[in-house]
C-alpha cells in the first residue's frame, strides 16, 4: 500500500503540509470503503458538520486555509467578501 501511495503522490505531484501527515497511515490502518462510510456519518449528522467538509473539498484549499477563511468569514463576512467579483 505505500508504495501505491508513493506512486500516486509522484504521478501527480502531491505535496503534503505537516497538517496532512497522516494521511497514509489512515490509508494503510483502514478499506477505502470503510473510511468513506465513516465520513458520510459524520457528514450527515449534521448540517453544520456537512457545511465545512463540503467547504474544504469544494474550496480546494487546505484544511488549515480553509478553517481560516471560515473563521475570517464568520468575523467579519463584509470585510472578507468581495461584492465587485460576485457578479
């Protein structure tokens, strides 16, 4: 399993921050399928929980960026969103 994992990161030239460190030992300690169905729980025990990881995957960004424009979001929405770019 690394060395499929080492072969996907190079093929598409991921780069892991030290936030993402453990990534491969959750893939290497658990299926797909069971990590998969672990996320849709958690995901769909709440509309709040559902809202940040949709955020995060549909973003892009980082987790750690995207909590940060979350939270700058939730301080001061008028400050952080640019009205001229919404059109």
């Amino acid at each position: 399993m690394r060395d499929r994992w080492k072969a996907i990161r190079e093929a598409y030239g991921l780069k892991w921050s030290r936030e993402m460190s453990y990534v491969p030992s959750i893939l290497t300690s658990q299926t797909y399928s069971s990590l998969i169905e672990k996320a849709r729980k958690v995901i769909n025990s709440s509309d709040r929980y559902r809202e940040v990881p949709e955020f995060i995957a549909l973003s892009g960004l980082r987790v750690g960026e995207a909590l940060d424009a979350i939270r700058l979001y939730h301080n001061d929405a008028e400050s952080y969103l640019n009205r001229e770019l919404m059109s």
